[in-house]
C-alpha cells in the first residue's frame, strides 16, 4: 500500500512538472506572438483573445471563467477521475497567461515569423500537457460531453467544427482576412507539432495497445462504439500471480492514442496499457472510423445485452 501512494505520488510530481512547463511555453505563445497579433487560434482561448482585444478582459481568467460550466458538467457526466488532470492543467495554463503578460515583449514584425513561432510554441506548450492526459479544456470538454449524447458523431470532426466558428469569427471581430488566415496557419503548425511529439515523425505506422484491466468488457464496448475501432480479447495468464483472465488488444492511428487514453482511464484509472508502433496496419476492420461500411459497430452489446434480459 506504502509503495502504492509513493508510485502516485511521483505520477503526481511529474503530471504537475509536465503541466507547469507546457503551461508556461503556451502562455508565451499567447502573450508575445498570438494575441499582439490578433490571432484566435480556436477554442476558448480564442474566444478570450477577443475578448481581450475588444474589452480589454484578461485572456487567462477569461478562458477559466468560461471553462467552469464545462468542468461542472463532465464532472457530472464522467466523473472526478476524467475530469481532475484536465481541471489542474487549465487553471495552471490560466494563471499563467494572466501572470506571464507584460513579462516578456511583444513580438509584432514579420508575420512569417509571427506564424511559425507562435504556432510551435502553442504546440510544444499543449503537447507537454497532453503528454500526462491533460487538456487546456475548451473544445476538447465539448466534444466529449456532445459525444457522450451523440456517440456516432465523431470528435475530431466537432473539434475542428468549432474551431472553424471560433476562426470565422475573428475575422468579423478584428475586422480583416489576414487574422483568420493567419489563425488557420497556427492551427494546423500546432497540430503538426502536437503529432511530431506525441507519436513522432513516422506518419505511416499506427499503434497496437495490449490492455489489461478489471472493466475489460465496457472498455471494449467504449473502444468500439465511442473510438469505432475494433478491439480482439486474448486469453491470458499472469505469470507471477497464476490469474487468468483477458488481455485486450486494439490497433488505432497514432492521432487516435491521447483519445484511447482518457477513455481507458476514464473508465480504470488503474488499467495496465502497454503501447508499441504498428508499422503498417492493413485489411479488413480496418476502415475509416466514419466509414458507412462499418456499420453499427455497438450491435454485439446490444445483442448480447438482449440475450442477458431474456435470460432473466
């Protein structure tokens, strides 16, 4: 037990660590190349970039004010375990936007410049984040809570649907075409390094993940009906403690792993994961995770979910 705490706690020093410095690197990027600029590169902080521009409002505080509802109703939707690393990176993330201005000078010379820098920086700063299951909150809590109601619509396509709103926006709000091109540029420099660090540079291989855990059953319905990504149950025994049971093994795309995460966690914060690199992941059950020919993937649960009713 002794050893147990020690392990999360330093889980806990390292979580902290990974989110004081990728806070601190996104907080630069807001403060001397995104918001000097005009530039709402989506989501809430987005949204509070204009605001700041057009009232004057902090950008931090302004991006955890409107992050509460959302942590209040996850909270509610997905429990303390879900919610708690993402409510700890974004009040850090806030603080330091809020602290950080003024600190360090403005940059406003080349555009070109402008772009690249701020647009790795806000990826760099996210990506350390991401890296220990936290998110700056924002688009990312609505597409869950909007996934939770709607399961077959998928995030990714809700993710970029409101950054699209939010860039759109900016552009009546700053009153020019350069700001949201320039936003769209950021955006996709950000995503780009995000990848690069979280599943390096290999664009073509995928991830096989061998999970074991004590919810197998609803990790996989969540896997296949939430992620639509197949998952196989392998027979498998501990070899120090002689137990029996399932190990589940599911080949995603790398895009797809930080997602694969938090469902799992979500569900068993103490499930074992091991991941490795799938260099080329080919045939059938393998689709587009959109892709008509899927079908209803959640069938099987509800099939058997169906054979378990009329047995009682």
């Amino acid at each position: 037990m002794e050893k147990r705490v020690h392990i999360k706690g330093k889980v806990f020093t390292a979580d902290l660590l990974l989110f004081l410095a990728g806070s601190f690197i996104f907080a630069i990027a807001v403060n001397c190349f995104i918001s000097p600029n005009n530039i709402a590169p989506g989501g809430l902080t987005g949204i509070a970039t204009m605001l700041n521009y057009m009232f004057g409002l902090p950008i931090g505080t302004m991006a955890l004010i409107m992050n509460i509802p959302l942590f209040i109703l996850a909270f509610f939707s997905f429990g303390f375990a879900f919610i708690i690393k993402t409510v700890v990176a974004t009040v850090i993330s806030s603080i330091l936007i809020d602290i950080t201005e003024g600190m360090f000078p403005a940059y406003q010379g080349d555009p070109l410049i402008t772009i690249v820098f701020g647009g790795a920086l806000y990826g760099v700063g996210l990506a350390l984040i991401l890296m220990r299951g936290g998110t700056t909150g924002g688009t990312d809590l609505v597409a869950n809570l909007i996934s939770k109601r709607f399961p077959h619509i998928p995030m990714a396509k809700m993710i970029l649907l409101t950054n699209i709103v939010v860039v759109v926006c900016s552009g009546f709000v700053y009153d020019n075409l350069e700001s949201p091109l320039y936003a769209v540029i950021v955006i996709f420099i950000e995503s780009k390094v995000i990848d690069v660090i979280l599943y390096g540079t290999s664009v073509a291989t995928g991830k096989m993940l061998f999970i074991v855990s004590k919810e197998n059953e609803r990790i996989a319905k969540e896997i296949l009906c939430r992620l639509r990504r197949g998952v196989t149950a392998l027979k498998a025994r501990g070899v120090y403690t002689g137990r029996e049971g399932e190990m589940l093994v599911c080949a995603v795309h790398r895009p797809e792993v930080t997602k694969l995460y938090h469902l799992i966690y979500k569900i068993d914060p103490d499930a074992f994961i091991i991941v490795g690199d799938a260099g080329q992941i080919r045939g059938a059950g393998f689709m587009p995770n959109d892709d008509p020919a899927n079908g209803d993937v959640c069938l099987p649960f509800r099939r058997r979910n169906r054979e378990k009713e009329q047995t009682n």
